[in-house]
C-alpha cells in the first residue's frame, strides 16, 4: 500500500479534509481514556496556520484521497526549549539559534486507512525531508497514556527520553505531561 502513496503539502482548500483526518485522530486517541485532543485541539484554526506556514503535509494514495496528515515544522519549538529533556541534539535557547531538529505534531491517520502503513510512510518521508535540509533529529511527544503512538514511534526507532509537562494550553486539557522523543536521522 505505502508504494502508492504520495506525501506533499497541504492545500488551504484541503484544511476541511485535514481537520477530518484529525477528528479520527482524536476518535483512536479517545479509547485509552486520556484527555489528548480531547477538548477542541487540534482544530481548524491550527490546520489552516499549519498550511500558511507551509507545515501541514498530507499523504494521498494514487486516486489522490487524503489518508494522513501532520505538521513538520522547522525552527526552534519552545515547548521543547522548555523542557528539562536530554535531548540528542542541542537544544537551542528560546529565540536564540538555529534549532537542528523538524518537530511531528498533530499527526493522524484516517480511519479507512488504519493499518495500511500511512503513518510510517509520512514518518520516513519527513526524515528524508529533514536530511535534505542538513538537520540531525526529528522530535515529537505524545501523552504517556497513548500507547497506540508510543508503540509506534518506539517501531520507528526514535529514543524515548523523559517525561515534561507542556507549558501552553490550547484547550481545556489538565493533563499536560508529555513523554519526548527524539530520532536521530
């Protein structure tokens, strides 16, 4: 399945179908209980900021449905400035530096495609992405409750580091510990 898949940047006039990939996101998240994605974020307002910015990519198969998506942003990520993390590159000060790493946020896949590969091709089309532009490492978090993802990303060889506690809310969440992880590419 994944030979036919395709991943590139979102188009704004996508962010509806993006938003829906996410809502299953939120749907696989929901069964372990935890309160991630769970109140409102990620919503459209963060998809169409991660399409302006050029951020927000999409894998399509070749009929050109949308079965994934995520945010691959480039630059310093405060919430990972911020964190007491032994990271595995530098972690540059917030505002200070050019950071070494692209950042994995709001990652889903959509429901009809469950189990058919999206994700992990998304992931190892981001670490070509990342190569290309001469950085050492992807990061990425997630909830210490969302096994489905701490299981994969351990499959897709990132190191798990330590826990942290996110510092901005978008959302009603109270839960804000996070568990970083970090791939060296």
């Amino acid at each position: 399945m994944t030979q036919q898949l395709h991943m590139r940047r979102a188009r704004a006039d996508e962010a509806p179908r993006v938003m829906e990939i996410l809502e299953d996101g939120k749907h696989s998240i929901a069964r372990f209980g935890i309160e991630q994605w769970q109140h409102g974020y990620p919503n459209l307002e963060a998809v169409e900021r991660d399409i302006a910015v050029n951020a927000c990519y999409v894998a399509e198969d070749a009929d050109g449905t949308l079965l994934g998506s995520l945010a691959l942003l480039g630059g310093i990520d405060a919430e990972y400035c911020r964190a007491q993390v032994g990271w595995l590159t530098d972690n540059p000060f917030e505002g200070v530096g050019i950071a070494p790493y692209l950042a994995i946020h709001r990652s889903a896949t959509a429901a009809e495609a469950l189990k058919r590969g999206v994700m992990g091709f998304m992931f190892g089309e981001a670490e070509s992405i990342a190569r290309a532009r001469g950085l050492s490492s992807i990061r990425i978090d997630t909830h210490p409750g969302n096994i489905a993802m701490r299981r994969f990303l351990a499959k897709q060889g990132f190191t798990e580091l330590a826990p942290f506690e996110l510092t901005q809310k978008g959302d009603a969440e109270t839960d804000l510990t996070r568990i970083a992880y970090e791939k060296l590419v």
